[in-house]
C-alpha cells in the first residue's frame, strides 16, 4: 500500500451554467492515517471536495488518486464501498432500524449472518451505543445518538478512508465534544485516514493533526493547526482562526491564573509545565502532543492543576 491515502492533481469542479469554478486547480497529497479537517465558510468548496473522492462529484479537470489507482479506474461501486462517508445531516434511513442502517455496506457486500451480527455489535459498542438500541429505528434517537449510528454505519465494512461532512454539526456543545473525543480516539486506534468538513475553527483544530483552510474553491493554507495559528498564510486565514489575538491573550495569561483541579492524579505520559508558563505554551503541548490535558506543576514539581483545550476555548471568547 502506497503511505499516501488520497492525492489530489489539479483537480477543478466547475458546475454547469457557473462562472467560477467551486473547486479550483487543487493539489493535495492526504497522507495515510491523518485525520485532515477541512474549513472554511459556506459555499467554498468544502463539500464538493470531498464528494470528489468517492465520484458523487466528478471533477472536470484534474486527477485523484486512493492509494495510488486513479479512481476513475475503479467501478464506482467498488471505490464506494471501500470509503465510509457520513453526510452533512446524518442521513440514516428513517424506515430501518439501527442495526439495518449499519448494516447497509455488509449486506451489499454479502456478508454472512453472524459475521455481520458481529460487526453490528462491535461497532455499536465502538460507538458507545447500547445493544439494546439495536431494533430501534432513527426517530427513536436523539441527535447525538443518531451521529454515533452515522459513523458506525460509515465503519461498517472497514474502509481505509472516512469521508464526513460536518458530521457534528448540529449537535449541542457538550455531546459534541463527547462526540468527538470518542470520534478522535477511535481514528487513532484503528489508523483511518480521515478527511472531516467543519466550519468550526476549534473542532478544526482539535481534531485535525493537519487542516486544510479553503476559500472560494481555493485552498489557503494547509499545515498542522499550530503552524496555521502561529504562521498564518495571509489575511484570510488570519482572520479567520483569529490567529493574532488568540495568540495574544494566551501569552498574557498565565497557566496558574486558569488552571482548574484535577479530579485523578496525571498518568506518567501527561506533559507539564511550571505553573509561571503562558496559556500559550499550553496550548502549543496540547496541539502537538494531543494529550486530553497538561498538567501545572509549583516549584517543588507537584501537579497544582491542569489545563484543558476546553478552557482555552472559552479563553479565547467562543
Ligand atoms: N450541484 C450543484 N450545482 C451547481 N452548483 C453547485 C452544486 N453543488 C454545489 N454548488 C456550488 O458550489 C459552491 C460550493 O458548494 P459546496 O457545497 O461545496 O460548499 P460548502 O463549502 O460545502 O458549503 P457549506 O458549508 O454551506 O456546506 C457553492 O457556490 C454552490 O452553490
Ligand atoms: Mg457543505
């Protein structure tokens, strides 16, 4: 297997009847196992690049590639199956139960009974959703849970790839960090490659190890998100990751003016710094290192408090 998941060569989309190309001359090499987060506002593209990847979308100029076929020389069907896609707003079908949605992709592929009951209990469970939810139909769900069934759906046949779109969109606050905790922590473990729509600058940031920045069917910066936030490309990025005034107020502000208690003694491999240090130093340990925290340590070293990605959020205003 090629260590590049998707490339994209020139790729444009120009729509009919449309003046301006809504994916323009991109080139894009996602390598395999990162978890890429697209953002950008409305309208600049972010769907229709990621449509391109499984030809619900077909380019009209340029090439992509998964794992080093062109995917214009894979059956349609076959490149679809072999890519989980979670579209924006769920998309479960109403008239099957969850089990029958997750379901879809190994009764298509043929799967015997038991291997999929199997493959329904795990994923059900790698989701956190109870078995007992399993003859439920997607009405009888909240939002959240519905998402969970979404990605597990999306699981079901093993794909190397994993499309969403703004999969957590329309989901509280609260659930949707759980959400993407769980989400992020799966990726992780199974080494999916992982391209996420969002418009949310701080779900882009926490969950991407690299970010895509995109405006008007151009891509404006693509790097980690802290090479993003402390070196944007251009006024555009800037102001849209509010870049300098982030960075401003976190390197005022002490970690031991914000830190919050520790309900647990810190694991060994939670990385600390001396309570003097900025949010700043914070943030760039939490960005690079992906920890759930960091912990704050006095002068004689012992753990006074811990910083979370959360708090820094709600430092910065959003
Ligand atoms: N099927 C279509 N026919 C014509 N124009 C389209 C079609 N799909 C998308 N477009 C246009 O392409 C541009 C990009 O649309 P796209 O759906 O990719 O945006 P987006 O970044 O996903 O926006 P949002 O955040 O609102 O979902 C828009 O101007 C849109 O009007
Ligand atoms: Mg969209």
């Amino acid at each position: 297997m090629s260590k590049e998941a998707i490339i994209f060569e020139q790729v444009s989309k120009t729509f009919p009847k449309s003046a301006n190309p809504s994916v323009n001359e991109t080139s894009l090499i996602i390598p395999q196992g990162s978890f890429v987060t697209i953002l950008g506002a409305s309208g600049c593209g972010k769907t229709t690049l990621l449509k391109m990847v499984n030809r619900i979308i077909e380019p009209t100029a340029g090439t992509i590639s998964i794992f080093g076929k062109d995917i214009r020389s894979l059956p349609v069907t076959e490149l679809r199956r072999s890519i989980g896609y979670v579209i924006q707003q769920v998309g479960l079908f109403p008239h099957l139960s969850i089990e029958q949605n997750i379901a879809t992709v190994p009764n298509i592929l043929g799967w015997e009974r038991q291997k999929t009951a199997e493959r329904i209990d795990y994923l059900m469970d790698l989701v956190h959703l109870p078995a007992s939810y399993k003859k439920l139909y997607p009405r009888q769900l909240s939002g959240g849970q519905q998402q969970r069934v979404g990605i597990a759906r999306a699981m079901a046949g093993d794909p190397a790839i994993l499309l969403m779109d703004e999969p957590f969109g329309a989901i509280d606050a609260i659930t949707r960090t759980k959400l993407q905790d769980d989400f992020k922590q799966i990726q992780r473990e199974l080494g999916k490659t992982v391209l996420f729509v969002t418009h949310d600058v701080e779900e882009a940031m926490k969950l991407g190890d690299h970010m895509i920045v995109m405006n008007e069917g151009t891509i404006q910066q693509y790097d980690t998100p802290l090479a993003i936030m402390s070196n944007p490309n251009n006024a555009f990025v800037s102001q849209l990751i509010q870049a300098d005034d982030l960075f401003q107020q976190l390197h005022l502000i002490r970690a031991e003016e914000k830190m919050i208690a520790l309900e647990e003694p810190a694991g060994s491999d939670i990385p600390r710094i001396p309570a003097g240090d900025s949010l700043k130093s914070a943030l760039q340990i939490l960005l690079q290192q992906n920890v759930p925290y960091v912990a704050v340590e006095n002068k004689e070293h012992e753990i006074i408090g811990k910083i979370t990605l959360e708090q820094l959020k709600l430092q910065n205003g959003r």
